[in-house]
C-alpha cells in the first residue's frame, strides 16, 4: 500500500452542470430552462441554439441576458466490508449560483451577426466534506493487515473541493440564402480553468486501544522488531562458547545434565524461540544458535521495511492539495436553418471537436508514492506543469419548431455528442465508451395572453459510458429532466423568462474488487445517483 489513491484521477467534476453531455452544458438560457428544447428556436438565444436562425429576428439589435441558479447533489454508497459504518454514504454539493447568458444579434435582414458568452462546460463547485470512499478504503485496509499487532479500528479526516468553469465566447455570421434558407458559420473560443483544494490529515489506527497515528504504528512495530533481533543476536551468541567446548550436537537438555547450562539458561533459550514462533523440541545446541541468527536476520530485515513504511506513511497521511489547471481551445461551428412553410422551422447544427490541452499548476501536492529509505517523493498526484488532454467532443442537433396556430409551439430537438472520438481515459489508452451520448428533448408554449406565455419542457439522456469509466470521482447515468415557466411580455421590446427545472438520475452502480495482503480479494459495490434543481430568470431586448 505504498500509493494510497486519494482522490482524483482528475477529478471530473468538470462535467456538465445540467443540460448537455458528458463534458457540455446546453441549459444556455432562461427560455431553454423552461422549456428544454431551444435547437430550433428563432429567438436571441438562437445565437447559441441555431445560429443560423437568426437572420429571423427583426431587423435591428436584439440582446439577451439571463442566469440560472443550480445545485447539484451528488449520493455516492459503498458497502466496503472494512469502512467505518458499511454501507457508507458520501455526499457532495455542486453550486453554481451564477451560471450565466449574454446574447447579442445584429441583423440587417440578409446578413446577421451574433455575439454568445456562457460556460460552455463546468460551472460550479463541488465540496465534499466527508471525502469519497477512494479516500478511505486504504485507510480501512489496515485494520485487517495489522490486526494480528492489535489494530482495530481507525479514523480519518478528509476534505475535498473542485471548481470548474469553461467559459466559451462565441460569434456567428449568418446569411439568408432566401426566405426559407438560412446558413452560419462561426466559432467558440474557450476558456478552462478546474481548481483543487483539499487535504487529508489524523488518520490514526486504533492500536491496542489507542488512536495512533499510522507512521507511528510502523514505528513501533519496527522497534518491536528490532528488539527481537538484538535478543536473537545476543542468544545465538550466548551458546558460542558451548559451541566452541563441543557441546553443538548435544539438545539443551543434554547441556543442563552436563552441567554445561543451567535450567534456567534451558528455559530462557526456549522461551525465546517459542516467542519467535519456532518449537526448539529435539534441537542441538547448534541448531538452537542457527533458529537464533535466522531470526535475528529475518526481524532486522522486518524493522528495516517496517521503518520504511513509517517513513512513507507519515509523508502520505497529513497533507493538503492545492492545484490550479487551465487550457484553451476552439470549437468550429456551422449551421443551417429550414423554414418550408411559415409554422414550421428546422435547425441543423455542427459543433467540431474542441481540443483542450491543461497544464498543472500546483502550488502544493497530494504524494502517492515516496522512497521508504530516504522518504523523497516519487509521485504526486498533481506534478507542477504535467500537460493532459481533455477535449471537449464534437455535436451534431438537429431541431424543429412547430406552430399550428399563433397561441401554440411544439417544438423538439435531438442532439448527439461523438463521445468515441475523445480519449476520457486522459492518455491511459483506457476505452470506457461503447456508444454516443445522446440527448432527446420536446418543448411545449401556450400563450395564455399577448402578454404572458406558459411552457413545459421534458428532455432525456442516454448514455454510452461503460463500467471503467464510472468512479466515485466521475460518472454518467441515464437522466430524466422536466422543465416549466412564464414568459412575460413587458413590451414590444422588453421580454422576461422565468423558469424551473429538475433533473432526476437514474442510479447506477459498479461492481469492484480490493486486493489486500495475503493475497486476499474483497468484492464490493458503489452506487452512483444524482439530483439536480435550477432556477432561471433573463430578460430579452429588442431594438
């Protein structure tokens, strides 16, 4: 257990805050919160949905504004035999008070320009205030592995927050082909930053009774050995001279009744090879010196190991992280929007992979491996200036808004996310999708007044992740999410959205196995679930 796994494997909690796939948010506005399907929509928010529609706005500025509250909660369970409580629960809060929009359109009636800010991905924060159970099922495992030198228990303090924000700034060029044909091109240029901030201290093992820190359980127990060894030295020594006067081949017993040794030497001789586990029935005098010097060996090899463990465990148990990762990226995007008849509309759009290269920058480190003689790092988690990829993967949406009559709008949208061209693996060569994400999404609007419209939204998720890539740190789950709302007509000009939404998760789980000494495997279970409820205002301002 030289490498105690303490978290992150790049802790992904930069995952998408709500709406999107695995790595992108698509809940950009507070129309799409209540509605849950924008990619056909000719409003401001086009600019992001389908840029191409936006030479359907009138003529003129047009911009809109909006935020969206989110919080996000994660419920991961473990039913590791050896954790404190099996099965355990661990609970992690993602907010995202601000979780913004800004949309800006000119159109000049055949050519339209557009200006889109939004985090693109992240958004929030997580905060774990117990750890996750990769955090302590090393810890647990000691008390098995050490049980037989009186631990029975232990304890750990744990703590870890992540924050993650891609902001993209997008603009698109749109022009009508004619009046049923639109087409855009554009791009996104992104901004990510992911931060780590927690430690690990006191973890202590309940030893013969007391809570003890774990280095200083090694620690004794390598004075223990030690000890053993110099008492072996100095037995194997004490029968030299015995050994010297030609009593080897003869049994302590023998010695005692050639007054060569007393009883009490006989005794003391046996009693400390019955301590070291060895039965001297039957044993010369040299065999006796031969158990010694064996054992003296054996037990000064142990107190070297067992000291190097301390050394490795007090490096690895009190320690805090503190890390900082950015990179920036570009994402092509092309779009066309179709308007065969005046109340329907249809949107494709194309958004190219974004390659994402992060750097560390870590101003202090979780180690997970250092030399047991010297006590030197080897391996951090986080080393300063390590370079990853984590690109964000390419989409195709494909959306349409129906309009039968002037008080009703259906509209709905399917968007397909190429999860398999992207490594999540982060250079493992692990393959941990088996098929694409997809989303699939209707909306409904009814206007109950010229002044005040009603919607209600559902949008799903399936997911094409397997096994390897689910983990306490990250995971993907089927999920369904149900969005309502008003919008509200202040003037020609002025528009105010108001929304809700909540998204229910679909438990999952992973079946897993812990090897510890012996060998032993240990099979276990961790079960995934998440909820998510938001709250959106913005408001739209045509000139």
């Amino acid at each position: 257990m030289k490498k105690i796994f303490l978290l992150i494997a790049a802790v992904s909690f930069a995952g998408s805050v709500m709406a999107g796939g695995l790595v992108t948010n698509t809940n950009h506005s507070a129309a799409y919160t209540r509605m849950q399907c924008r990619d056909a929509t000719l409003g401001v928010d086009a600019a992001y949905f389908n840029p191409a529609g936006i030479t359907k706005l009138s003529k003129g500025l047009h911009f809109s504004l909006s935020n969206q509250t989110v919080k996000q909660t994660w419920d991961i369970e473990s039913n590791y035999p050896l954790l404190n409580g099996t099965p355990k629960n661990y609970e992690g809060i993602v907010s995202a008070p601000i979780f913004p929009a800004f949309y800006a359109v000119f159109n000049t009636g055949k050519v339209a320009f557009s200006f889109g800010f939004n985090p693109i991905g992240g958004g929030g924060g997580a905060s774990f205030e117990d750890g996750i159970p990769s955090i302590e099922y090393d810890a647990s495992s000691f008390v098995p592995a050490l049980s037989a030198n009186g631990v029975t228990g232990y304890e750990i303090d744990a703590n870890f927050e992540a924050t993650s924000i891609y902001f993209g700034y997008q603009v698109n060029v749109a022009y009508a082909i004619n009046d049923m044909i639109s087409v855009a091109l554009g791009g996104r240029y992104v901004t990510a930053k992911n931060t780590y901030d927690g430690y690990l201290t006191n973890v202590n093992l309940n030893y013969n009774g007391t809570m003890t820190p774990v280095a200083g359980v090694f620690n004794d127990l390598s004075s223990q050995a030690t000890a053993g060894a110099t008492m072996a030295t100095g037995a194997a020594a004490s029968v030299q001279p015995i050994i010297d006067g030609g009593g080897g081949g003869f049994t302590l017993p023998q010695l005692v009744g050639a007054g060569m040794i007393t009883e009490a030497d006989r005794l003391t001789l046996e009693g400390g090879l019955n301590t070291l586990g060895i039965d001297p029935t039957g044993y010369t005098t040299t065999q006796v010196q031969s158990a010694y010097t064996g054992a003296a060996t054996s037990l000064t090899a142990t107190a070297t190991e067992l000291g190097g463990q301390a050394i490795v465990y007090g490096n690895l148990m009190d320690q805090t992280a503190k890390v900082e990762q950015t990179a920036t990226g570009f994402t092509p995007i092309i779009s066309v929007n179709f308007s065969p008849i005046e109340m329907l509309n249809i949107s494709i759009k194309y958004e190219g992979k974004t390659n994402l290269e992060f750097e560390n920058n870590t101003t202090s480190d979780f180690i997970t491996a250092v030399d047991p003689v010297t006590g030197a790092l080897t391996e951090s988690m986080f080393p300063d200036g390590y370079v990853y990829n984590a690109d964000i993967p390419a989409q195709l949406v494909v959306g349409a808004m129906l309009k039968p009559i002037d008080k009703i709008m259906v509209t709905g949208g399917i968007q397909y996310f190429f999860d398999k061209s992207v490594d999540y693996s982060k250079g493992e060569g692990i393959e941990m999708i088996d098929n694409n994400f997809i989303v699939y999404a209707i909306g409904a609007e009814y206007a109950i007044s010229n002044m005040i419209k009603f919607s209600l939204g559902y949008s799903g998720t399936k997911t094409g992740v397997n096994s390897d890539y689910n983990s306490d740190t990250r995971f993907s789950l089927n999920t369904n999410s149900f969005g309502g709302g008003l919008g509200i007509h202040i003037t020609p000009m002025i528009e105010i959205n108001l929304g809700g939404a909540i998204t229910n998760y679909e438990e999952g789980s992973k079946d897993l196995t812990k090897t510890l000494p012996g060998p032993v495997e240990i099979p276990y279970k961790e079960f995934y679930d998440k909820s998510i409820m938001l709250f959106a205002v913005g408001v739209d301002l045509h000139f």
